[in-house]
C-alpha cells in the first residue's frame, strides 16, 4: 500500500509541501485550524502569491474538474490521524514579541493536538524551523500523549525553499535532510521522497540535533554572506570604491560563489532576520552565545541598511522630508513575493512617513498586505502614479516590472527626475540617458 501523508498547517510550507506531494502520487490531507484557509485551498485557490502553486492544486484538489482528487483538506484532528502513515508538521515558528527566541506553541499545539489521536503506527515530521533541541523534547511528548505509544515516532526534515520558488524548491530540492533516531523513519522517509525527487538528489542523514542545526546554519550563512556584501558597500561608499563590481570580482572565486552578494537595503522577511535572532537566543540558553555573537553583527549590520537608506533620500531632498513626495518601489520584502513581514522596503518606507515625508507605495503584488501593515502610507495603482509629481524615487524592491519601467515616460510625470536604487538592480545608463539623476547604494555615483 502505497504511504498516505498529512501536512498540518497550510502556509508556504504546508500548502507547498501538501500539493507537491500529491504531484508525485500520493494521497494527501492537508490540516489547517484557520477554517477559511481550508476552503480556499479546497477551491484550488492560494491565499498568498506563489508562483506555480495554483497550477497544482487546480491538478490535484479533490472536486476540481479533471484533478487527480489526490489532496483534500481538512480542519478535524481525528480524520487527520486516523488518515496518514507519515504527518508533516508545517506550522509557523514566529519570533516571541519583544524577544529574541522563536515562539514554539504553534508547533507544540499542532503535536500536542495530533497525539491523543494517534492510535496507529504513524511518523510525525517536523519541518517547520525550530530551535535546537525542539525535536528530541517532541517526541517526549508524542510518546507520552499517543495510544500507539512505541509506534508513533518522530523524525525531522527541514525544508529550504524560499517564497517566489516554493513549488521549485520542494520538488527539486539541492538537498534532503533527515534527522531520526531509527532506521524505521528514514526508510519511510525514503519511500516519501524515494520517486523523482531523490535522482541525483543528496539525501543525508543525521541525528535529531544536527538536522535541526542545518537549517538555522544555512539560513544563518545565507545572511551573513547578505550582510558581509552590505559591510563592504560600507567601505565602498567611504572609499570611494564599487561594490557592485567587487561582488562580481570575488564571486567568481568558487570558494565564494556569486550568489547571495546582492549589496542593498538588506534581508527580509519571515525567515532570516527571525531565524538568526532565535538561534543566538537558543546558542545562550545552551551556554554557547560566544560562538554566534558574530550574528549579532550580521543583524545590525542589515538593520543600519535601512537606516542608511532613509539618510541617504534625507540628503537628496536637502536635509528634510517635511512636505517632500517620496515614490516608494517595493513593498514585499523581495520580488516575486507578496509578503511584507519585515519587509525593508516597508521598514524605510514607514520610517521616512514618521520623519514627515509624503509616501507613495507602488508593489505588484504587495500592496494588499502592505495596506493592511501599514495603513498609514500613501498607495498608487501602479508605478507611474507612484513616481507622479515625486521629488525623490526610492527603488526598494527589485522587481523585474521596475527593471522594464521606460524612464524616459516616468520623467514626463516626476516632480524631481531624482532616483536611488536601495536594490542595485536598475540599468543606470537607461536613466541616466534619460535624464535622471540615478545613484545606486555602495556605488560611485557619477
Ligand atoms: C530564505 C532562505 O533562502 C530559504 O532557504 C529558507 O528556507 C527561508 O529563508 P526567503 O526568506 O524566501 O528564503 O528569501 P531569500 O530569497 O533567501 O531572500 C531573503 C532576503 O535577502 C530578501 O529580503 C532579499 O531581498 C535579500 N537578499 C537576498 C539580499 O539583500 N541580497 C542578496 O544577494 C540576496
């Protein structure tokens, strides 16, 4: 019989990984506690921008014409249990208000309310990020809350995909990484990801503490290699130099590689800034902070990003934002998302707003999600009402709609034909050539 799979919790992750999972063929019941999240999933609707992942709910979700009818959803813990062989747990780990460490009591709720219906041999998979150490106290729990006792075991699979590549990511991973404490969970999970996905794909194997590390690792890596760029676009600026052209430089060192080395406003979003904060936090309650003090630098680094943005568009409009129209490009934290959870582009957009300035925010996708955070900017349907009449253009997220923008007609409509790239990701000639005065971060504006 082939295995049948449950996801609770149906966010990026969930609906990504309950979806990817019924492409490859099998059986799947995705769980969400948010009723109205279950019905729009169940109608083959995505409740956030995800590029591709529409397509595959529309060939998968039971009900929909010409669909496999592979995937279901549900809000019932007893139908769930009683359903899967393996459960994935894809709930949110957010960072604790006004505190470093990660709130774990989604996670904890979704197990603590899995296991009383347990009564049959089941693997329960965490995937969502959690602080070290999480994985060996939950299946503490599961044995001591499910009937199946023994039988119910738990393993730990960390998933790397990034918002704008969901669907890519999970079904062509650079990687899959397992923790578990019996060779019993990883031969199931290897029948889980034995088909399409493992050829070619490295599968490692680890204990509970070490796969739970590589994720917080790599995310930590990913935005360390963000700030470090952003440190040398520091000294570019000071010096006089072009980071643009350093990155490239050092990027073709295969030690480094060319990734990742984006100079600008900084990381955002749901994941690396919590992430690294939550494992400094953890590496203390270990008695291990000095190791990873060094974040501590990344983080602040990146915040001053933002800041350094904000002075920079002070200075091109001559020391004060006071009565000044400001054309903010960007709202999600990057392109091809509309997420806006610690969005730099917002952050700066909201600091010069308080400072006094006149906002207007245009995002392709972002702008429903940015309204609701911040209620209080001005909003444009579309780049050239943003850019109309403003004297400052601020490019906070490089979107490839702001890359084909013509500016040449935004110069018609612009009050100051003035523009900053916080993203270095426009062609500055084209605006240049088109009479504007463009400047990019950590680069000789000539
Ligand atoms: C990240 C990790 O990449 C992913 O593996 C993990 O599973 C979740 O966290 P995501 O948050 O979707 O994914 O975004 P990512 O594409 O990594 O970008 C993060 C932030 O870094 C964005 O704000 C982006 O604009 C910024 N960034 C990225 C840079 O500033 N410069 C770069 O060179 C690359």
């Amino acid at each position: 019989m082939p295995l049948k799979l449950t996801v609770i919790g149906t966010g990026y992750l969930g609906a990504t990984h309950a979806a990817a999972m019924a492409e490859l063929g099998f059986e799947v019941l995705g769980l969400d506690i948010d009723e109205s999240k279950v019905a729009t999933l169940a109608r083959g609707r995505v409740p956030m921008y995800e590029p591709g992942l529409e397509d595959l709910l529309a060939r998968h979700v039971a009900g929909l014409e010409g669909s496999t009818g592979r995937l279901r959803f549900t809000t019932s813990w007893e139908e769930v249990a009683d359903f899967g062989d393996v459960h994935f747990v894809c709930v949110n780990t957010p960072q604790k208000q006004g505190e470093y460490g990660c709130d774990m009591s989604y996670v904890d709720s979704a197990v603590g309310l899995l296991a009383p219906h347990l009564r049959r041999p089941a693997l329960v998979v965490g995937k969502s990020t959690v602080p070290v150490g999480s994985a060996a106290r939950l299946a503490g729990m599961l044995r001591e809350l499910a009937p199946a006792g023994e039988d119910v075991e738990l393993a730990w699979n960390p998933e790397f995909l990034r918002e704008g590549f969901a669907v890519q990511d999970t079904l062509h991973p650079d990687r899959i990484v397992v923790g578990v404490a019996s060779d019993h969970a990883e031969s199931l999970l290897r029948e889980v990801y034995g088909g399409p996905i493992a050829e070619g794909t490295p599968f490692i194997v680890a204990d509970y503490p070490t796969a739970e590390l590589v994720k917080t690792a790599a995310n930590a890596f990913l935005a360390t290699k963000i700030s470090f760029i952003n440190a040398m676009a520091e000294v570019c600026e000071a010096a006089g130099g072009d980071v643009a052209v350093l990155a490239e430089a050092i990027g073709h060192d295969d030690r480094i590689g060319r990734k990742f080395l984006r100079a600008g406003i900084g990381f955002g979003g749901g994941c690396l800034p919590k992430d690294i904060r939550a494992f400094m936090a953890r590496a203390g309650e270990l008695g291990a902070d000095q190791a990873l003090t060094f974040l501590r630098e990344v983080d602040s680094v990146n915040m001053r990003r933002r800041t350094h943005m904000v002075e920079w568009a002070r200075e091109a409009l001559g020391g004060s934002f006071l009565g000044r129209r400001i054309a903010v490009l960007g709202a999600a934290f990057k392109p091809d998302s509309d997420d806006v959870r610690d969005s730099p582009a917002l952050n700066v957009a909201g600091q010069i707003h308080l400072q006094g300035g006149q906002v207007t925010v245009y995002d392709p996708k972002g702008m429903e999600n940015a309204r609701r955070l911040f209620p209080t900017l001005g909003y444009a349907p579309s780049a050239l009402e943003a850019v109309r009449g403003a004297d400052v253009v601020l490019h906070l997220t490089e979107w490839r709609e702001f890359r084909e923008l013509d500016p040449a007609r935004l110069a018609e409509v612009a009050g100051q034909r003035h523009i900053l790239d916080g993203r270095n990701a426009l062609d500055a000639q084209l605006w240049r050539k088109a009479g504007w005065t463009f400047q990019a971060m950590g680069r000789p504006n000539a």
